[in-house]
C-alpha cells in the first residue's frame, strides 16, 4: 500500500467502520426492539468511538512515518486485503 499516512490513516479508519457495520449487522436481532431514535443513537455512539479509536493513530500518521512503521499497520489490521477487496 503505497501513499503514506494519510492513506493508511484512511484505510484503518474505513477498517474500523467496517467492523462497526458488521457488528451492527451481528446484533441485528437484539437490536430490533429499540425505537427509531434509539436506533440512531446507537448509530451515532459506534461512529463517536471509531472516531475516538481512530484519532490517535490519524494523529501520529500525520507526520512522516517511516516505511516499516506504514508496512506494520498495513499488516497488523490486513489493510492491504480490504484494499484488494475493495477494487
């Protein structure tokens, strides 16, 4: 995965939301009694905390990274799979 930090930054953060999502979809069931705005505040709370999750590594890939630091995440949170899979 080629681009620095700014585009592993983007790949860990749609890697988190992805898990997000999927885990939404899990719950589905137990989820089904909740009323409409209850439903969107457990939409909004899961999105607060992959933002809150993400900023930390956003912060520190926003400075120049070293490659094999870039090549750890990348392999640590199969980054590169979800970009195969997304092409």
């Amino acid at each position: 995965m080629n681009g620095g930090g700014p585009t592993v930054s983007r790949a860990l953060r749609n890697r988190f939301e992805a898990i997000r999502q999927a885990e939404i979809e899990r719950l589905e069931k137990k989820l089904r009694g909740l009323s409409e705005n209850d439903r969107r505040s457990v939409e909004a709370i899961t999105a607060d905390i992959i933002a809150a999750i993400a900023c930390v590594p956003e912060r520190a890939l926003a400075t120049d990274v070293p490659h094999p630091a870039l090549e750890a995440l990348v392999r640590l949170f199969a980054l590169e799979h979800d970009r195969a899979a997304a092409q």
